[in-house]
C-alpha cells in the first residue's frame, strides 16, 4: 500500500479538533455522526445508518428534548442534514463498508465517537482553549479520546480509499455511539451488521500507556459490568399531619442503597458495586413517593457479576417489599469479560515490531474496567472470527474523563498506522 497516512495527518488534526468542539453523549452524537458519514461517502465508501446499523431497544435512550436540542447543536455547527436525517430519533453511528477487486476475509475496524457529560475546564493553559477548539457545547465535551479514535478512524478510511486497488475481501469501518454508558455494541449486534466479520480490531489511546510510540497488544482483565436505573413508587403525604398514610419511597430507596454496599464480596474474584445518582423527593413537608437511582455492579468474569447483580436486585425488591413500594429495576447497560484472541495478539506483536513508529511494545496490560468493545468481541469470536483491543501510548493531560484531559495528536497517525499495517498482514501482504 502506498503510505498516505502521513501526508494525511495535518487533515486528521483538524478532524479531531472540529470533532472536539462539538461534543455530544450516547445516542446523541449526531454532529459526529454527519460529519463521519459524509467524509466516508465521498471518498467511496457504502455508508450504512440509523436503523441499518441500531436496532434491538436501546438502553435508556434519550428523551424528544434533548434529541433536539442535539439536532439544533449538530446543524449550528455546520452538520449535513442529509447526514443528520437517519440518525434524528438517536439512531446515531455510522458503517462504512469498502470492498476490494481481489477475494478476502472481512475485517471490522471499530471506533467510539461519544462524549462525557461534564464541562471541559476554561484555563487558558489548556491548549484546546488555548488553540481555540474546546468544547463549544455546555455540560458535554471529549475527555476520553473518542474524538481522537474517530479522526484515527477517519485517517485509516481514507488510506484504505487511496489504496483499494490493492485490497482484498472487504473492510467495515464501525464508528460506534454510546460506548462511556456501554449500550451502542449490543444496539450494533442486534442489527446483524458484524455477523460476517472474520476479523474486529479496536483499541484506546492513553489509559496504562502514558508514552507516544508506546504500544500494547495483550490488553486483558475486562470487567463484565451491568448497569440498572430503578425507580421506587409509594404514595404521597402530609408529612406532619398524616404521615402514616404515605409510602416513603425515599426511605425505601436509602435502605436498598445501604444495603447494595454490604453484598458480600464474591470469594473467587474482584466483584464492584457503585450508585451513581440518587433522586426523591419535592419539598419539606411531602413524604416523597418517587425515587429513583443508578447503580452498576462490576465482576473480574460473568458469572461474578451475575452473582453481584442477583444480590442487588433481592435487596431492592426486600426495600420495596418493606416499605409497601412498586418497584422497577430497568437495564441501562452490559459489558463482558473478554479475552484477545492469541493468534491475533502474536501477529499484530509481529507487525508493531516492523513500524518505525512504534518504539516499545509493553508485554501486557490489565484494563481492570469496563468497555462494550467486549461483546462486539464475543460475538466475533464465537462466530469463529478473531478479534483484538490495542493500546496506543499517548501523555494525557489530566487524565481521562477529567476537564483537562489532552493528548499528543502524533498518536492519531501511529494508531492508523498499526491498523494499516494489520490489515496487510491479516491479507498475508506483511511478515
């Protein structure tokens, strides 16, 4: 393949600031989602979205309001409404698909393009204020590289399109929504777009790699996660005058919080529980009778997590139980454990250590969270198919999915790089 990666990457700066600049979180990342959609349309690419690509019930998907205030954000910042149609009721995502002339296997690239909801700092030390591409967009902004897995996509993509005379079999270029609350891969699933991968190759900039040039292929120890929103239903009250009337469902719901925070620990593996957002209640002198709250249990394999999340869900039924409450515990999100798949890991080790730019292979790097990259793998995997996470060293300012989080954007071209250099290798063109 002709390399044009680097010629390229000057434009997938740009891409990745003009991405950063208009943030948007799960199922609502239609800026990004027009802005994708329509480079890879014009330089060939099949474009599949919107219900082509999500289907199944989405996990607590967003509400009319924000679709458009989302919509409104996406066309102010100069989006395609050709592009912005098929994702309008949150359908958000693209699948870019491009066949070669010569028979091969079919190899899936994936990419994350949300967003964290929180602000991103106004320091003026921090370059992207500094340079002029922070966040435009209040309450929502990239401080965990999606913006940057989706310009490394887009740099990939159009290398691939320079060079598709040279192709072999088909390659999927999947730019997923809503990985940060781990519900697009099992919308992606569900719609049959990666049933014939042979191959899914996917990774994250920074996390345990804080060094450009840096690079990991035996990414391990994924978290299996779930994630439930339950919601309490009592009756209300005068709280002074008739308090033995109402049904507290505030009450109800603290003790089932105390209560998820004693499960006994799985004795054979790390297990996690976590409530992340708790409300009830409208005034002094009203026994509340909604509330509602978030939590998420975590296990170092499925069947830790199934055992932490069968607790959880006794013990919000006893509180319901107790205090004469409806309950409903909703799924909000899944992840699984998985695993690389061997072979896979020892060719792409192979081909990191022919790139200039890759200066050191780290042998091996436990995740210890979660990412729904994980079932996309499965699903893979048990098809027959080989699938592999890799990390991509980068400093990161702040840390991730914290407000001054940045990254060297020389990490952009050795990620499409790498991917580059596994697809020939995977076609047998590269030792």
């Amino acid at each position: 393949m002709t390399d044009t990666i680097a010629a390229s990457l000057p434009a997938a700066i740009e891409w990745r600031r003009t991405l950063h600049r208009c943030p948007q979180p799960a199922w609502l990342e239609l800026f990004a989602t027009a802005f994708i959609a329509e480079k890879l349309a014009a330089w060939g690419y099949e474009i599949k979205m919107g219900r082509d690509i999500i289907a199944g019930q989405q996990l607590l998907p967003p509400n009319a309001d924000q679709l458009a205030r989302a919509y409104d954000q996406a066309l102010k910042a100069g989006a395609s409404e050709k592009y912005l149609a098929p994702a309008k009721g949150g359908h958000t995502g693209v699948v870019a698909i491009l066949k070669g002339d010569r028979p091969g296997p079919v190899v899936g690239f994936r990419f994350d393009i949300d967003a964290n909801e929180t602000d991103e700092t106004t320091d003026p030390g921090h370059r992207p204020v500094r340079e002029g591409f922070a966040s435009a967009n209040p309450g929502c902004a990239h401080l965990c590289g999606h913006d940057a897995h989706a310009a490394i996509g887009l740099l990939l993509a159009k290398h691939l399109a320079a060079n598709r005379a040279v192709l072999r079999g088909t390659v999927k270029l999947i730019f997923q929504p809503n990985e940060e609350n781990l519900g697009g891969a099992a919308a992606l699933i569900a719609s049959g777009i990666i049933d014939d991968l042979d191959y899914l190759l996917s990774g994250h900039i920074g996390l345990a790699l804080k060094e450009t040039g840096h690079i990991c292929l035996n990414v391990h120890s994924f978290m299996a996660l779930s994630r439930f929103e339950v919601t309490y239903t009592g009756r209300p009250s005068h709280a002074a005058l008739r308090p033995d009337e109402g049904k507290n469902a505030l009450l109800g719901s603290c003790a089932a919080i105390a209560n998820l925070y004693a499960i006994a620990r799985h004795g054979l593996g790390a297990s996690r529980i976590n409530v992340g957002y708790h409300q009830a209640g409208t005034t002094w002198n009203v026994i509340p009778d909604k509330a509602l709250f978030r939590f998420e249990t975590r296990g170092v394999s499925n069947e830790i997590n199934a055992y932490m999340v069968e607790k959880a869900h006794e013990i919000i039924r006893g509180a319901a139980q107790m205090h004469g409450l409806g309950v409903e515990i909703v799924p909000a999100a899944v992840a699984s454990v998985a695993e690389n798949s061997p072979a896979l890991i020892a060719l792409a080790e192979k081909t990191a250590a022919t790139l200039p730019s890759v200066k050191h292979i780290v042998p091996s790097v436990a995740f210890n969270a979660s990412e729904d990259v994980t079932l996309l793998m499965q699903h893979v995997q048990n098809r027959g198919g080989q699938a592999l996470v890799a990390l991509f060293g980068t400093p990161v300012g702040g840390g991730h999915h914290n407000s001054s989080f940045d990254i060297d954007e020389q990490v952009i071209a050795n990620a499409a790089t790498f991917y580059s250099a596994m697809l020939s290798a995977i076609q047998g063109d590269r030792p």
